[in-house]
C-alpha cells in the first residue's frame, strides 16, 4: 500500500513536472468558430514546437463579455473585428506592441497599416477583411437584389423566408443604411423611425441566427440571409443556388484583428505567431481557407486563383459604400439597446 | 433535495450523535459553494449601477428593477407606466415550459407505466434504453430536431410520400417548435421519477378495485393516480423548471425572434447590451417565481399527506 502512494505521488510530481515543461511552448488563443484552419496551426507547431489551443466564440460581444468576466490573463491573442478593437482599448484590455517586436509588421498593406479603430497598429495585426450584406436564393426570386429592401421591406415571395445575423452591430448598421441615417443617431426622429421600421420589418422574418447564418441558405430553410461575404461564398460552393448582393444604399464593411491582450500568459509566443500570421503564405492558406481577404502585401501569388474571381468579392458598379460599424457614446447606445430589445421581446 | 438528505440520515443519526456536526460539513459546504453563494452574488449585482459595456459599478442602484417594472419611452424621460416588455416573455417562457411539461407528461406517463408494468428483469432495459439519446450533446439533439422537422427534413417527406399532406408543414421557427425541443429535451427527467413511483404501486391494488367493479379509467383516475402523484409532481417540476430557464431550444427550433426569460439574461451577460444588474434582477425575479411554484407543491403535498394520514 505504501509503495502505491509512493509510487502514485512519484507519478504526479512527474506529470506536474511534464505541464510545466509544455507551458513553456504554448499559446491560447481566443477565436472566432470556423476561421482557423488546423493545417495553419499545425505548421506553427512544427514550426517552433509551441503548442496552440484555442477556444472559439460566435459574436464579438460574446467575446469581450468572456474577456472582462474573468478571461483576461487566460488568453494570449484574440480576433475582435474592427469596431470591437478601439472598444477593447477603451476598456484597457489590451497589450501595446513596442516598435521592433513584430519582425514582419511592414508587410502589412499599406491601406491597413494606420487604420482609425487602432491607430499605428499599436496593439493589432489585419486578419482578414471583407463584407456583410446577404445573399438571396435566385430559385425563390428572380427580381432585383441590390436593394436593402430585399430584408425590410421583401417582395411577397421572400416574406417570410429570411434570416438575420443575431447580432445587433450587423442589423441595426444595415437598418440605418436603409433609412439612409447615420449609425449613432441621436436625432430622436431618426431613432423613432428606426424603431418603426424594424418592428414592421419583423414580420418577414423567419429567425435571428448567426452560427447556423451558411446552413440555412444551403438547407434551404431560408431563402434570404444576412451574411458575411466569405460564408455566402461557401454556400454557394456546398450547392446553394445563392447570389450575394451589394446593394445601392450601401453595406457592411469589416476588418478583423488579431490583438495582444493585456496579461497574456505567453506574450513571446504570441508575437511569434503574429509574426507567423503576416507571412504571406501562411495568411494566404487561411484567406483560402475563410475566403474573406488578407491584410498583407505579398499575398497574391499564394491565393487561390478562383478566389478574386468570386462574385461575392467583386461589388458591381452601381454597389453602394462599404461602411464599418461605429461605436456609439453610452447615452446613444441605451436607445439602440432599447430598440433591440423591442425588436425581440 | 436537502430535506432528503438530512430525513434520510437521521435513521443512523443516534450512532455517530457526537460526529454528526462535522460529518455534515461537506453538505454544508457544496450547499454554500455552489447553491448560496452564486445565488447571494446575483442578488447583491441586481443592486448595483451597470457599466458600459459589461460589468458593474459598486454603486447601490435600484436601476435594474426600475427598468423591468416602468417604461420610461424609447429615450428614458417619459413619466413611468407599466413595463408589459419584460412581463410578456415571462408569460411567453411559463406559457412554453408548460406547454412542454403537459406533453411530456402525456408522453413520459404512459411509457413509464408501461415500463413499470413489464416483468421485473426487463425493466432495466427499457430504461436504459430511455436514458441512451441523453448521453449526447443537448446542443446535438436541438440541431438533430431541426433537422428531422424542417421544411425539406425526413418528417415533411414522409408526410408528403405517404400523401398525407400536399406541402410541407411549418414547424421550425414556431411556438410549437420550441415546446417539441423542450419536451424531447428533458423527458427522461419526468419518465424516471413517475416509473419509479408506479413501479412502487402495488398492482393489486389495482385488482381490488376491479373486484369492486371499478371500471379501468376510474381505477386509473381514483386508485392509480393518487398513489403515483408524487412522482408525477416531482417530474413536472423537473421538465417544467429547467424549460423555463432553457435557451437552446428557443434559439434554435424558435429561431431566437422571440425572447424567452433564458435568452433575455444570456442577452444582458453575452450580448450587445452587456447589462449585467439588469441580468441578475432578471434572475432574481425568475428564481423568486420558482420558488413559490415550488413552496405552493410543497403546501399541497403537506395537505395531501395529511388528509391520507
């Protein structure tokens, strides 16, 4: 008996030992749901032996509520999309990436190099960029598309057959440009009417969902659906008879981050897989992967040639602006909150 | 629960009379760890000042039940009225959950007779074989229930082969979508305890009241049915209550357009909102509502006991 113990106690000073051996060569990464591809992954670790887990999220809210609720010194990078970026600094959540910590900090492209939700990329690296607007099933309706119409005010056939991203950022943006307002209104008309017009709008949908925003459209359970650029692509590529709309009022314009956190357990290791991260290639198999757009110069000759060729990629003349989401003041957001929780109560 | 362990120790309690204080400390501990203390955090949070996107400032603040009693307008600064918002999804959550325990009640009843009604060596099986489906994700069931039902799903195609109906019928995204979810959901919880509470009856009981002429639906209702009560109380409490919180299925088979009260705090902590006070009164709220159904049963229990005594 006495020699189990021994033996036992043996064993786990071993396996403690064995932990703290491998936390010298990990990273934990906090990300979106189907955004990272393993291989990528996988070459970091054959690449420098650290180790990578990752958790995932489904919303940038989501995210940040995990973050202040306690995640904070847990997480060594994470990928919050543009507006979410100056929030996070706002809230002092993030790590400040001195000048010379990033070997590969000039491949960034130019146009993303000073972008204004964190200027002189002080604390972020692009990821990846692209668009959120949605995408119609051409089998239920024939008729124009490039309309904000298609979701708030729907041809009969579509009535009832839409899907919206579960998401208050997306919605309330794209209902602004439908009303052709700004986004943090504070003109109480404006907001009025953008309550309105959403409560009326209800009732042509089917459902608010963003995890399951591709399978709907492929399984055909709805016909409209609220979505980002690189998922209607893969819609359309798993068999959905889908065209991805640009319309004339504007749409969703986005950019997501990998960002330092503040108190990252393995911060070395998370400049090392920034670094990793804006190496053309290995930003390129993830671009492939996620179908959305690189960052980073260089890119180009490691892309997947059908990829520029996409429709979704290519907005038509007459598409109206890419707008990124705003943050609104506290005062202003109350009322959009508001608004929100009319719209599903 | 607690009440259970403690009437059930107290048979043994003369042996170990000078332990018994000490021996109680790991009860007392799970209970303080995991039943007070969260519930005693989320009382002192409904009561504090919310901060801006998430979290909260240590400020005493009657805000956050304020904001679930009055209206106050769009932009806050209209004289107070009653808040029906918030007063709505309450209704609509207890209106689904008992939607969803009625069914499994409907369901759950039969077959836990049924089971208990098989010979003595067979009824492990049945259960068991109850029990299979819920070793898989809760998560995993929803989305297999989506499935199974939607428009283009292998329910509407039988239904169409078999020319029973000539289009598809609507069930994801409605009402009674969400009551099917939370009925498959948590039916072993009411098949368990009511088979457990017929499998105690005494069948000849059943006999006598034949002998007696009783026809099957009167010994049912006035032999069978008191006998077995407690059991079905106990598994209506068990499918109703956690529907009641529940938030998958919502989501999910209701297509999340309507609030329930689970979705509405998951909103406050996950959600754009991030209005944690707001949250926690909304629970507080909801677990003051379960206890009182729970301390109305338990009256009623105590009555019936009573009178049987």
């Amino acid at each position: 008996m006495k020699n189990l113990l021994i033996a036992s106690a043996a064993t786990l000073a071993l396996s403690v030992a064995a932990n703290a051996a491998a936390a010298e060569g990990k990273l934990v990464l906090y990300h979106w749901f189907e955004y990272m591809p393993q291989e990528v992954l996988d070459k970091f670790t054959a690449e420098t032996g650290i180790e990578v887990t990752m958790d995932t999220y489904d919303s940038n809210e989501s995210m940040l509520a995990t973050l202040k609720a306690g995640g904070m010194g847990t997480y060594d990078l994470a990928v919050p999309g543009d507006y979410m970026v100056s929030i996070m600094a706002g809230e002092g959540l993030l790590d400040t990436i001195a000048d010379g910590e990033l070997a590969n900090k000039g491949n960034i492209a130019p146009e993303w190099a000073d972008p204004s939700f964190d200027p002189g990329r002080a604390s972020s690296i692009p990821y990846q960029w692209g668009s959120t607007s949605f995408a119609v099933n051409r089998d239920a309706y024939s008729g124009d598309i490039q309309t904000t119409d298609i979701l708030f005010n729907p041809p009969a056939e579509l009535s009832g057959k839409i899907n919206m991203l579960d998401s208050q950022g997306e919605v309330m943006a794209m209902a602004s440009l439908h009303l052709g307002i700004p986004q943090c209104s504070a003109d109480r008309e404006q907001l009025k009417a953008l309550n309105a017009m959403l409560q009326d709008a209800k009732q042509h949908w089917a459902s608010f969902n963003s995890d399951t925003a591709k399978e709907v459209l492929v399984s055909g359970d709805a016909a409209v659906g609220q979505i980002y650029d690189g998922f209607a692509a893969k819609a359309r590529e798993e068999g959905a008879n889908v065209e991805y709309a640009y319309p004339t009022q504007g749409y969703v314009a986005w950019m997501d981050n990998v960002v330092l956190l503040k108190d990252a357990p393995n911060r070395d290791n998370a400049l090392k897989f920034m670094d990793f991260l804006l190496e053309p290639e290995n930003i390129a198999a993830v671009t492939n992967y996620a179908q959305y757009n690189a960052g980073v110069t260089g890119v180009a000759d490691f892309l997947d040639p059908a990829l520029a060729a996409q429709p979704e990629k290519n907005p038509h003349a007459d598409a109206g602006d890419g707008v990124f989401i705003e943050v609104c003041d506290q005062e202003t957001q109350a009322v959009y909150d508001q608004i929100w929780t009319n719209l599903k109560k | 629960m607690a009440a259970g362990a403690a009437s059930g120790g107290s048979a043994r309690a003369d042996t170990y009379k000078d332990a018994r204080g000490w021996l109680l400390l790991p009860s007392w501990a799970v209970l303080g760890i995991f039943v007070l203390g969260p519930v005693c955090m989320m009382l002192i949070y409904s009561f504090l000042t919310k901060e801006f996107r998430g979290g909260v400032i240590w400020e005493f603040s009657l805000a956050a039940y304020d904001q679930f009693f009055f209206d106050r307008g769009l932009f806050g600064d209209e004289p107070p009225s009653i808040e029906w918002t918030y007063i709505t999804i309450f209704w609509r959550s207890i209106w689904q959950a008992g939607a969803a325990t009625l069914l499994s009640l409907l369901i759950g009843f039969p077959t836990a007779y049924f089971i208990a009604t098989r010979p003595e060596n067979v009824r492990p099986v049945w259960v068991f074989l109850i029990t299979i489906p819920y070793w898989v994700n809760l998560l995993i069931r929803t989305v297999s229930m989506k499935f199974l039902l939607r428009d283009q799903g292998p329910l509407n195609d039988f239904l169409i082969g078999t020319g029973l109906i000539d289009s598809p019928i609507h069930i994801v995204n409605t009402n009674f979508a969400v009551q099917l979810g939370l009925f498959y959901s948590y039916l072993p919880f009411m098949v368990l305890p009511v088979y457990a509470a017929v499998e105690r009856y005494n069948f000849s009981l059943s006999e006598a009241a034949a002998d007696l002429y009783a026809s099957k639906w009167t010994t049912l209702r006035r032999i069978v049915l008191p006998a077995v009560k407690p059991g079905v109380v106990a598994g209506c409490i068990l499918v109703f209550v956690p529907s009641m919180g529940s938030f998958l299925a919502p989501d999910l088979l209701g297509g999340a357009k309507n609030f329930m009260i689970g979705s509405l705090i998951e909103e406050q902590f996950k959600g754009n909102a991030g209005n944690w006070p707001f949250g926690a009164a909304a629970s507080m709220i909801l677990l003051t509502m379960v206890l009182i159904i729970l301390m109305f049963s338990a009256r009623q229990q105590a009555k019936a006991d009573k009178t049987e005594g």
